[in-house]
C-alpha cells in the first residue's frame, strides 16, 4: 500500500515537471491563455481592496466627527409635536450622561441686501453650546451666545458663498442683511470646511446660522424637531441611546414613532452594509474576466490535446491508464490557472496601493480578497480543464497511434 502511495506521489511530480516543460515551451500561448485569469484576479483584487481601504477611511472620519454624539428626529404625536426648551434643558440635568444639547431648526427662505436677493437660501437655527463644541467653524467675528438666544436677537454669521453674493468688497462683519424681510447683523463669518461635521451632515449645510430661538419665532413655533445629544468623554453611545430613549419615551407618554435616535454604530453598520453590496458587485464584474480566461484555458487544453494525441497513444500502449492521463492536463490546467492568479494577485495589490496612494486613502490589505483570487483561479483551471483532461483520457489509444 505505502508502494503503491510513493508511486502515485512521483507520477504526480513526473506531471507537474512534464506540464511545466510544455507550458515552457508554448511560451506564447501560455501567456495570452494565463493573461486573462491575471487581469481577472487583479480586477477582482484590486476593486475589493480599494473599497475596503475607502470604507476604512471613511469609517474613521465618521468616527472622528461624531464620536460622542446622538442624533434625535423627532416626528411628535398628538399632544406633542416636539421638544422646548425646558425639555432640552430637562434631558440635560435628568441624565448624567449627556453634557449638553444643540437643536437644529431648519428653514428656507428669500435673503436680500440692497437690490440683490436670493431665494430658497438654507437658514439653520442653532444655540450657544453648539459654538462651544464647534468653535472651529468660526472664520471671524464672534460666535452666537446666551444673550442672543434668549432675546431672540436678529444676528447671524453667514457662509462664503453669502459673502461673493452680497458682499463683494464690502466687509461684512458689522453690516446686515435682510432675511425674509427683517434686518438681521452679520456678526461673523462661516469657515469653508464648517460643513465637515457629522451633526452638519446630518442635519444639511446651511448658508445662515441663526439663534434657534429665533428661527422658531420666523417659523412660528415653539418646539424643535431635530437635537443632537453630546455625551460625556468615556459614555458608551448605545447605553446611552437606551438611556436616552426611556426619558424620551416618558416624555411623550410612551407613543410609539414619535421619535428615532441615531448613533455612530447604527451610521457604520449602514455604510459597511452599503460597501459590502459594492464591493460584492465589482466583484462579480471583476470575476466576468475570469470566466473569459478560464474558457481561454479550455481553449487551449482542448488544442492541447489534438497535438499530443500520439503521446497520449504511446502512454495508454505503456500502461497508463485513464485516470492518470486525466490528472497530467488537470494539472497543466491547474497550474496555467495558478500562475495568472498569483501573478494577478500581486499586481491587483501594488495597483490597490497605487490608488489608494493617489487619492489618499489608508491601504488596507484585505486577506479574503486573496483568497478569494487565488480560489477562483484554482476552480477555473480545474473546472474548465476537467472537460479537455476527460477528452485526453477517453481517446483510444489505437486511434492515436494511428495519427504517427
């Protein structure tokens, strides 16, 4: 038994050698044949790489700019349409948890200076503490505070894009500005990248930054319906959501849809949700190339066989028998399929990590995507040289020595 194991181990060397040799020899049509497993494998590699380092990097700067934040979407019932001040007020001295509250009041309107006006302008609301975590959006002048929430006062700072329509050589600061028809003092200005905050994501960009006291005194109301939540430094946000939850839901007498709460888990596990599918489709296009370059396999092992026929001949008049011809073009075919698949692996990560470089992403080096390259490329060449190996060792080895 052990006899007969040590020879089949050096019949499968002798096939591995004898397949090497023939691949060597057709130097030409080996290539062109593993050229398309390789742009296969790379296409495969270099597509799940890239999206895995541009769902690593995205990742990270949702986390950087919402960590310690919950988002709160309030839809109301029918004894309450939304939260007032004393309510922010309530869930900030209630729960120990959070450290302060922003609300968000949203609008849009006509904004006018001199003869110039715009229409359909996005105005956002906005109270002191959001300047106090966000003080960087600042460019000049000061920031909303306490005094103008509670007087409702007419000020604003507004964006770049307000400052080209209204402003042009004129510093703003210090000026007004008519928004849908009252006077309201620009006391500073917006920096270009204040729109790189999660909460501004979330809740939009906005041209204007208003109090939001007085945006819900434009809007005539008194409760808002969009907050972000700032926890404290060490809180975890899904115990807090829990939290947070339970006093909202006493607060509108436990009715059911009144509210939704957004966390940082919840926003990732969408987006690798989201990359996954992405990264799953370019795969499946990728592996098209594949399928072309395993049928390029069977093309050429089916070519394969016709010339050798009379060795096959001669092996079969020797003694070989059916099985062992068929391992020798498996084994060509397998190693064709191998040597594009890793050749492909390769070049798919050094262009992954091009790309990455270029558009500054994190290079991430994802193992399932090679090992996905090398498994596909291991069941092409088995699979498309099993129909070529069959041929080879069902010819009749009388037939084939007739063709000396």
């Amino acid at each position: 038994m052990l006899k007969k194991f040590r020879g089949t181990l050096v019949m499968i060397k002798e096939c591995f050698a004898m397949s090497l040799r023939n691949i060597l020899s057709n130097r030409v049509r080996s290539f062109l044949t593993v050229l398309g497993i390789l742009i296969g494998v790379t296409a495969v590699i270099a597509l799940i790489t890239t999206v895995s380092g541009f769902s690593g990097t995205l990742s990270s700067s949702f986390l950087s700019m919402g960590a310690g934040t919950l988002t709160v979407s309030v839809t109301g019932s029918d004894l309450k349409s939304g939260l007032d001040a004393a309510d922010l007020k309530t869930l900030v001295d209630d729960l120990d948890i959070v450290e302060g509250v922003t609300p968000t009041v949203n609008f849009r309107t006509r904004v006018a200076r001199g003869g110039e006006y715009e229409t359909n302008i996005t105005i956002s609301g906005k109270n002191a503490y959001y300047f106090y975590r966000n003080s960087e959006i600042v460019a000049r002048g000061r920031k909303l505070n306490v005094v103008d929430e509670d007087n409702m006062s007419p000020v604003c700072l507004i964006s770049q894009d307000m400052v080209d329509e209204f402003f042009f050589g004129v510093d703003p600061v210090g000026n007004s500005i008519h928004i849908n028809g009252i006077p309201f003092l620009v006391v500073g200005l917006l920096s270009d990248d204040s729109s790189e905050s999660l909460v501004q994501l979330l809740s939009g960009s906005a041209d204007i930054l208003i109090p939001y006291t007085t945006a819900l005194k434009m809007n005539s109301a008194n409760v808002v319906t969009s907050f972000t939540v700032y926890l404290k430094d060490g809180v975890d946000s899904e115990e807090a959501s829990d939290r947070l939850e339970e006093r909202l839901d006493e607060m509108f007498s436990f009715e059911e849809d009144c509210f939704t709460i957004t966390t940082m888990s919840s926003i990732e596990d969408t987006m690798n949700s989201m990359m996954s599918m992405v990264s799953t489709l370019l795969a499946g296009i990728a592996s098209i190339a594949l399928v072309v370059g395993g049928i390029g396999i069977m093309n050429m092992m089916l070519t394969t066989v016709t010339e050798r026929t009379v060795e096959i001949g001669l092996k079969k008049a020797l003694g070989a028998i059916p099985w062992q011809i068929q391992i020798q073009f498996l084994i060509e075919s397998f190693l064709l399929s191998m040597i594009g698949g890793l050749l492909g692996v390769v070049l798919g990560l050094a262009l992954s990590f091009a790309l990455c470089q270029v558009m500054g992403m994190t290079f991430t080096l994802s193992t399932s995507a090679i090992i996905l390259g090398v498994t596909f490329s291991a069941a092409v060449g088995i699979i498309f040289g099993w129909a070529p190996a069959r041929k080879a060792s069902k010819l009749n080895p009388i037939d084939a020595l007739r063709a000396m």
